[in-house]
C-alpha cells in the first residue's frame, strides 16, 4: 500500500530511455546479461502494441520493474487482448518490502484502463507465492515437460512420404493453416504469420528450425519449430510449437520428424 513506501521512493511508467537502468537491474537480479537487441524485441517490437512497464525508483536508483507483453488471445470464437506477465524484478537490497506487490496493483489498473481482460505468466517457484497468495492469481496448472529418450537414426519411416520442407518465414499459407484449425482451439495465441515471425523468425539471440508439411493444393498441413539447447552437459532437442490440421497422422509424422532432426544431429 502507499504508506508502505519510502518517501525516497517514486513509481512511474517506463520513459525512453530506461533500457540501460532495466537492465542493469536485470543483471543484478538474475546475475546474467541481457542484451539490448533481447530487451527491444520482448518489450517494444511486439507485435500487438507497445509494452506496459512500471518502474519504482529509490531516488534514481531502479529497485522494482514490472514489465507486461500485449497479446492476443482467442477465447472460444473472440480474440480479445490481454497482457503476459515477464520479468518482475525487485533490487537484491530491496526484497520483502512491498515493491512487487505496489507495482502489480499499479499495472492492474493501467491494464483496466487499456481494456486488457486478462494477465497471465510462468512464475517460477520463488514468485508463486506472492502471484497466488498476495496478488489472487488463480492457478490454472502446472506445465507438464514431456521427454522422450531418443536411439539412433533408424530408416526414414513414413513421413517420407510427405513433403517437408525448411521454412525462412511465416507467410500466408500459415494464415490459412491457421483459419482451417482455429475453431479446435478454444483459449490460445492465435497462430498468424505476424505473431510467428515475431516470436521465432525475429528473434535477436534464439535460432530456431522452422519446418512445413505442404499438401498437393500447395498449401501448407502443418508446421513445426524446433530448438537444440544445452542444458548442463547435454544438448537437448525441444519441440517448442507444432501445428497441423486433424487427422492424416499428421501429428505423428510431425514428431517423428522431430525425433530424426535431433538424432541425425546426435542429440539424445
């Protein structure tokens, strides 16, 4: 609440200018870089209107940051807007004094104001608290890590039938993918070119393979985005999003399509 603050202490919205102060804090917080061309991405190149971020400052010292990515979210037949939760960060020296609860109650407000019908986020296990406990998120699960051991590369099996075929960039034929499966879907990102591109084809540090099944009529059946990260000592193959329309198998080709890229790769 506001008597909890400092009078040293001052919130405000993010101003042109900030990025160096966000991110120094960013490293103060998760002792790691990240890099300005990451920052402009994730905050001012989304592609569904500019970032709202709140900031709290101790004189013109950045000890709290908030920052929220519009987005786009079909609910049934509607798209309606809504804003994902990244990055809450408090100053080391500032913990357990109110900071991330003041700035969250700021940014709800801002949120109504934007006509944003929902937040949603990924906290790890240190700010689930705060999230279901002081801020009333509701929690709606966990998100299950599915893994599979892979063996060696065996014969190509079926799939090599189908076309499949490295794509640079998302184009129409994904829009009409898209408009084909959408009523299967009932709350998602809806999967237009202009999301994809931002969230893959543009992104300034993550390189990913990006792969679609075409059909006959030249379109496109599915599409696949996969990723090699190193975890540790090992290299692991991630399937970050896979799309296809019902039916044909189309599904289990797309993993065993995966499952060949990162074997021929020697990824386990």
């Amino acid at each position: 609440s506001e008597c909890d603050m400092k009078t040293s202490w001052q919130y405000r919205d993010y101003q042109k200018g900030d990025e160096q102060k966000i991110l120094t804090l960013y490293r103060q917080v998760n002792k790691r870089e990240m890099f300005l061309p990451l920052w402009v991405w994730k905050f001012a190149d989304v592609p569904f209107g500019s970032a709202i971020i709140k900031l709290m400052f101790d004189d013109d010292k950045l000890i709290g940051h908030h920052g929220l990515i519009p987005m786009h979210i079909q609910v049934g037949r509607t798209v309606v807007d809504a804003a994902l939760s990244v990055n809450t960060m408090t100053h080391p020296d500032y913990e357990k004094q109110g900071i991330f609860s003041h700035l969250t109650e700021e940014i709800y407000v801002k949120c109504q104001q934007l006509g944003i019908k929902f937040v949603y986020g990924f906290p790890n296990d240190n700010s689930y608290y705060a999230w279901t406990k002081k801020l009333g998120l509701k929690d709606m699960g966990r998100m299950t890590i599915l893994e599979k051991n892979l063996g060696v590369p065996t014969q190509r099996k079926k799939w090599q039938n189908r076309t499949v075929n490295s794509l640079e960039v998302f184009d129409e034929r994904i829009d009409l993918l898209w408009k084909t499966v959408q009523e299967g879907y009932n709350v998602t990102v809806p999967r237009t070119s202009e999301y994809l591109n931002w969230r893959f084809v543009k992104h300034p540090v993550e390189r990913y393979a990006i792969f679609g099944i075409e059909d006959d009529s030249r379109g496109l059946s599915g599409y696949l985005v996969l990723k090699t990260y190193a975890l540790g000592p090992e290299t692991k193959g991630h399937i970050v999003d896979m799309l296809c329309v019902e039916g044909k198998d189309l599904a289990r080709d797309l993993i065993r399509y995966s499952e060949h890229y990162f074997m021929e790769r020697g990824i386990r």
